[in-house]
C-alpha cells in the first residue's frame, strides 16, 4: 500500500454540525461509531486505493468491539495525543516513502511531506454518494474514449474499430462508473489497454497514457474523484 491517510477522528467530529449533534445528543461513543460507519462504507467505495487510519484520544472505552480491517485502523492514542500519534505515523510513512494525508483543521497536526485534507471537505466526501450513469451510454464513452486517445497519439488508428475492446472498455465503466476514484479507474482502464492493443509509450516512466486517460476521464465527470485525486 503506497498511500496512507491518517484522520484525526475528534476533529472530523467536532468539525461537523452532523456528527457535532450526535455527540450532543447521544454522546461521544455514539458520535464515535457514526464516525467509523460512514468510514467503512467510505473506504468500501474506494476500492482500496488507501489504507485508512482513525485516530482518537485516549483509552478505546465503548470501542473495544471495533474490528480493524485490511484497509481501516483504528487507534486510540492512550497517554499520548491523537496529534502525536498521527504525526509520528505520517512521519515513518513518508520515511520508507509511502504517500501520507493528514485529515485535520489543527494547523500543528502536519508532518513533513505530508498532504492535507480540511476535516470539512472529507466529511463532504465521506457522505457524498456517486452519481448513476445510464448503462446504455457506455459503448459510446468507450468509443469516445478511445479516439481521444487515438488523437493523442497514444493508440494506433484501429483501435477504434476494434469491437472487443470497445466491448471490454464498456463493460469495465458501466460497473466502475461513479463508484471508483480516477486515479484506480484510469489505471484498471490502462490495464485493458495493455492488455488489447499497442500502447504509446510504451515503455512510459512519465505515465503520459494514463495522464491523458485522467483528463478524459475527468472531462467527462465518469467518475468520483476522490479528495486525494484533486
């Protein structure tokens, strides 16, 4: 797992009318579990693009029924602060060269290399839901997918009329359209490419194909694009 996000989970709530209210009304522990649930259908809808750590302060009371899974952990930072604990995580990340994010509005929760996401804006994206996309409109994106690629000289100019992979294009964005972020879809698209046809460049260190696959992608708003896609 090369990018790593660390949230620094009281400040996500406190950041929040929504899950602001719920602590109000029912209390840190219930604040706490909505946090978590809409994380795990977050990271569900990523597709695994991150691995996800919640950070809360001190002891893992009314938490201790809480499973990690491959891609969320959560911690709960003990004696120490939830800001120490994330920036020695960030730290040791960037260390052997993984991408850290640091989810938080503390301007003293920063660590060297370290991207930010305003605790509001990834609220936003942890309840936002992907728009639907007409399942009869995919063969024509395919095919417009591909002659943009063509006049990017980065196809042959047969592709186009190459009916499997118009097809196997199809199928990848009627499923993952709307549902997966730019960056994973535009490289599960790049993999068919591969896969069918001659790639230009190829081989291609500065990623000039998926660059032009992303911009495709984007202009044609086909998927969700994450806060880390921005």
């Amino acid at each position: 797992m090369s990018r790593r996000v660390y949230i620094d989970a009281m400040n996500v709530i406190r950041s929040n009318p929504s899950l602001a209210r719920v602590e109000e009304e029912r209390g840190n522990i219930a604040a706490r579990h909505e946090l978590l649930r809409l994380c795990r259908e977050y990271v569900a809808r990523e597709g695994g693009s991150a691995e996800y750590t919640v950070v809360f302060d001190g002891g893992d009371s009314g938490l201790d029924d809480i499973k990690d899974t491959n891609l969320l952990l959560v911690i709960c930072s003990g004696e120490k602060t939830a800001d120490e604990i994330i920036m020695e995580r960030a730290g040791d990340a960037r260390a052997v060269g993984q991408e850290a994010w640091i989810v938080s509005n503390d301007a003293e929760v920063r660590a060297a290399g370290t991207h930010t996401i305003r605790s509001e804006d990834f609220y936003d994206d942890l309840i936002r839901r992907p728009l639907p996309r007409e399942p009869e409109s995919q063969d024509e994106l395919a095919r417009r997918l591909v002659a943009h690629l063509i006049a990017a000289g980065q196809l042959p100019s047969n592709a186009v009329s190459d009916s499997g992979l118009i097809a196997d294009l199809a199928r990848h964005l009627e499923y993952y359209s709307g549902a997966m972020p730019l960056q994973k879809l535009a490289k599960k698209l790049e993999s068919i490419f591969r896969e069918r046809t001659r790639v230009k460049p190829d081989p291609d260190p500065q990623k000039v194909f998926q660059r032009e696959l992303k911009a495709f992608l984007a202009t044609e708003n086909v998927c969700r694009q994450s806060l880390m896609d921005k």
